[in-house]
C-alpha cells in the first residue's frame, strides 16, 4: 500500500467516524425522547412511528446505546 492510499483510507475512516457520532447523537436524542414520550397523548398518526422507533432502539447492542446516550449526555433517570 503506498502513501497516497493510505491517505486516502485515513481521510475516509475519519469521515466514517464523523458521521458515526452524528448517528449517535441522533439515537441519543431519539432514546431521550421514546423514553420521556407518552403513547396515550401522541396523535393517532405519530403512535406507529414510535413504536417502530421504540422496537429499533430497542434492538440495538447494549454498548451502542450506551455510547448514544453518553454523546447527549442523557441523565440515566431520564431514560
């Protein structure tokens, strides 16, 4: 592999890890928000996009999670 390869890796792998904290902040934000949302005062339109937001979240790995929520700096009571 010569220089301008791996330049070229090193500039994409950091973009990969700029974008990976963007989602984070965006999974964090949606956590925060699943979590503090009652079902019961959502418009009839909005309950099915919850629970699918709810049922992704839900899915995801322990750590990821934990990693999203420490990147909006959720309070553990919150969520």
């Amino acid at each position: 592999m010569n220089k301008q390869e791996v330049a070229l890796l090193s500039k994409e792998i950091e973009m990969l890890m700029g974008e990976r904290a963007t989602l984070l902040r965006v999974v964090g934000a949606a956590a925060v928000l699943v979590a503090n949302t009652d079902a019961q005062t959502l418009p009839p339109g909005a309950v099915n996009a919850a629970e699918v937001l709810s049922e992704m979240l839900n899915a995801l790995p322990e750590e990821t999670l934990k990693d999203a929520l420490d990147s909006v700096h959720a309070e553990p009571d919150v969520v």
